[in-house]
C-alpha cells in the first residue's frame, strides 16, 4: 500500500520556519496502530491523516505518542494541501474532529482556522512550576486541558529553561507561557512532554486558550501573535464570542508516498 504524504511548514511564509506537520491523505482509515507508527516514524510534533466524508473531511492528529483532540497548525497544512493539491473549490473546508466541526477558509493570503474558543480560569500555582521553570510566572491558569503561566515581559519568555522530566509529571496536556510583546500583542512559548512534544515551534490550539485570555486583558478582539520556538511563527487572531479565528500561512516542503 502506498499513501500520500506531504510535510507543510505552518504558521510561516517560508521554508524551514513555523511548525512542520506531516499530512496524510487516506481513503479509508488505517488502524490506531498503524497510524501512530506512522506518526511515530515521522517524529514531527504532529500527523494529521484525514478522509473524505460528505461535503467535507474528517481529520484526526497524532503526536509521535499519542492521539490529540485537537491541533491548529497540522489542520492548517491539512487544509494547505486540500486547496493546494487536491483540487478543492470552496473557499471553506469543513473538518469532523474529536473536537467538534472545525472550519479552514481562504481569507486573502491568508489560511483561518475556525476553531471553539477555550477561555482559561484563574488557579493557585503549584509547586511543581516553580521547580520546573527557572523563572516563577505572576499568575497561573487553567484551560480545558493546558495550563497558561502568564510573565511581565517578552525577554522573559525567551529566557525560560524548561526541566522537561519535571514538566512531564505536571497532570495537563501541556504548559502555554505567555506575556505582552514587543513587536506584537503577545508572545507565547508551548511546552508538552507529557505527549511526547518538549517544545511546539507554533501551537494553534495553545491559541484558543491565549486569544480570549489577551483579547480581555488587551480590550481587543484583533490581535497579532508570534510563538517564540526557535523556528517561530506568526498568527492573526480574532475572538468571535465563543469562537477563535487563528490565520496563517503554509509552505510545502515535500511531497512524496508512504510504503506500507
């Protein structure tokens, strides 16, 4: 059997930056195992495989260890290989997910995830984050599955040194930090061992937590994001009520076939 493969850098307009996800279009779905192998062989933060069903898709995402609810840049290069390989027409792609119907839709230049809104609420630090982080964050959040750390300032995100064996024991999903930026409303850094991820390069479901957390804080709904990894990239967001808009851009960096 052979399928399609393809590996999109996401949330970036050139080569070798964003996040990079590995895509996988099937017509019928492997095994669980299968496919977390394949996740597990591509050792990218995530794989995203997906069908067609109906008038749209259904999507699903691995990380090189488990099997994720929900990811914002590998549905981005999902949809970034829909429109750009598959002959898609619309203008929106509608994706069935664990989490809900998600939509993707070309505005200008831009890719728009349409994603729920994931407000965090407000929690006591525990103690495992200050053994974990060498800087101790001013205040702490919980989202559905992520915690949120916020900082005083840009420099201090970049000056994060993670224990990720300690991070690991932490019970979330993951760990988003965060603070005000210098070049643009917020900056944020992504932090999830626990599946197998020690630091994301650009997290678009880390951004259904920040976006309503800054759009209240900054009294805007409009904002301009960039995730600090090494590779980086950039994201427009928008909160729509209990919604989130979360655009970027998409590259190709190769196409070719899985031999199974």
């Amino acid at each position: 059997m052979n399928i399609p493969f393809f590996q999109v850098d996401a949330f970036t307009d050139r080569l070798f930056g964003g996040n990079p996800a590995g895509i996988c279009p099937l017509e019928q779905w492997l095994e669980d195992e299968v496919m977390q192998k394949i996740a597990m062989e591509n050792n990218l933060s995530e794989s995203a495989f997906f069908i067609k069903k109906d008038e749209g898709f259904h999507i699903r995402w691995f990380t090189p260890k488990v099997e994720v609810n929900l990811c914002g840049h590998a549905t981005l290069a999902s949809a970034h290989v829909i429109f750009q390989y598959l002959g898609h027409k619309p203008q929106v792609i509608s994706f069935e997910s664990r989490s809900g119907m998600l939509n993707v839709r070309k505005e200008n230049e831009l890719l728009v995830l349409d994603f729920p809104a994931n407000k965090p609420q407000r929690t006591g630090l525990p103690e495992d984050f200050v053994q974990s982080l060498n800087i101790t964050p001013v205040q702490c959040y919980r989202g559905k599955e992520d915690y949120l750390l916020l900082y005083k300032s840009q420099q201090e995100i970049e000056a994060l040194i993670p224990d990720f064996k300690k991070l690991e024991k932490i019970d979330a999903r993951a760990v988003i930090v965060t603070a005000p930026g210098n070049q643009a409303d917020f900056v944020s850094r992504f932090f999830a061992p626990r599946v197998g991820v020690d630091e994301d390069p650009v997290t678009g479901s880390a951004h259904t937590v920040l976006i309503p957390f800054w759009a209240e804080k900054l009294g805007k709904t409009e904002m301009k994001a960039l995730q600090l990894s090494r590779r980086g990239g950039t994201l427009f967001c928008r909160l729509r009520d209990n919604r989130v808009d979360i655009g970027g851009k998409a590259v190709t960096y190769l196409k070719g076939e899985i031999s199974l």
